[in-house]
C-alpha cells in the first residue's frame, strides 16, 4: 500500500520479473482489504468512451489497468481527485461511497475490477444530487 487519500487508496502488487515475461499476483486476504466476491473486466472500451458516473453504497472495489490506461476520476462529495491506472501492478481501492467516473481510455485498455459484493443495482447511487443528500443525511 503506498498511497493514501481520504476514500481512495493505491495498491501495490507484488512483481515477479522473468525474461519469459512478468508476472504479478492478487491474494484474497493478503493484498485485498475485503474477501473478493466477484471479479470482472472491462475490454472492448471505445476510446472516447465514459463509463460510471455512480457510487455505491456498500461496494467496495479495486480497480486495475490489466493493459492500456484510462482516467478514473474520484468525488467523495467534498473532495475531487483524478488518478491515471496505466500499471498492472498497481490497484486504486475505492471505498463505499465516492462518486466515480472513468474516460480518457487508451485503445485496447482493459479494466479488471475486484469486487467486496455481488452485483446488486440496489446498491447504486446513478444520480448524483441523490448521491449528495445520502452524504448529507450520514453526517447529520
Ligand atoms: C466501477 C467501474 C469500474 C452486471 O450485470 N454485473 C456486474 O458485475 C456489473 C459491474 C455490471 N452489470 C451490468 C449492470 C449494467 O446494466 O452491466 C451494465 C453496466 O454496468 P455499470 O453501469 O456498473 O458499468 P460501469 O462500467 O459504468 O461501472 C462499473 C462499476 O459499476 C463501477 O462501480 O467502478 O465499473
């Protein structure tokens, strides 16, 4: 882990380099701080596509370059940042609750995500003044 910033952390695998080619490795329990319960990807991504534009309310998720690079773009309701994934090795964790949406994809990128939940619509914040009252109703 290198990398701290409020709902959003950085996190770095292990690499195993090999003139064959490299070779990184994801252990459950071990790199993830949740028990992963689904995995999926996202290829085929248009170069001037956007995707996201949500948050969760539960989910908590590791998502990595596996190839190319894209933008991922991180709102916890006060706070903006953007981080570039462009390195298989490393992983953004994102925590319950942060608004995200990705866009600037390279072409051929893929997106692997690591999941703490099953997909679940009714965990999804689409619209972002529901998003904001929600935040506002936690702190109150
Ligand atoms: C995030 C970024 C990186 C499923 O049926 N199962 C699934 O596991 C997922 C993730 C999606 N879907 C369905 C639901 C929608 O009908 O696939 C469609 C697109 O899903 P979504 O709007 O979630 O796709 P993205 O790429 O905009 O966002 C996803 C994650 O939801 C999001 O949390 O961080 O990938």
């Amino acid at each position: 882990m290198t990398q701290r910033n409020g709902f959003v952390r950085e996190i770095q695998l292990p690499q195993i380099h090999d003139p064959r080619g490299d070779l990184t490795f994801v252990e459950g329990g071990n790199h993830i701080p949740f028990q992963i319960a689904r995995v999926y990807y996202l290829y085929n991504v248009p170069v001037d596509s956007e995707r996201g534009g949500h948050a969760h309310r539960e989910l908590e998720q590791v998502v990595f370059a596996l190839s190319g690079s894209f933008r991922m773009k991180i709102d916890d309701g006060t706070t903006k940042s953007e981080y570039w994934l462009r390195d298989p090795r490393k992983g953004l964790c994102i925590s319950k609750m942060v608004w995200r949406e990705m866009d600037a994809f390279s072409q051929g990128a893929v997106c692997m995500v690591l999941a703490s939940h099953r997909y679940d619509e009714a965990d999804y914040f689409r619209n972002y003044d529901d998003f904001l009252k929600a935040l506002e109703s936690e702190t109150k």
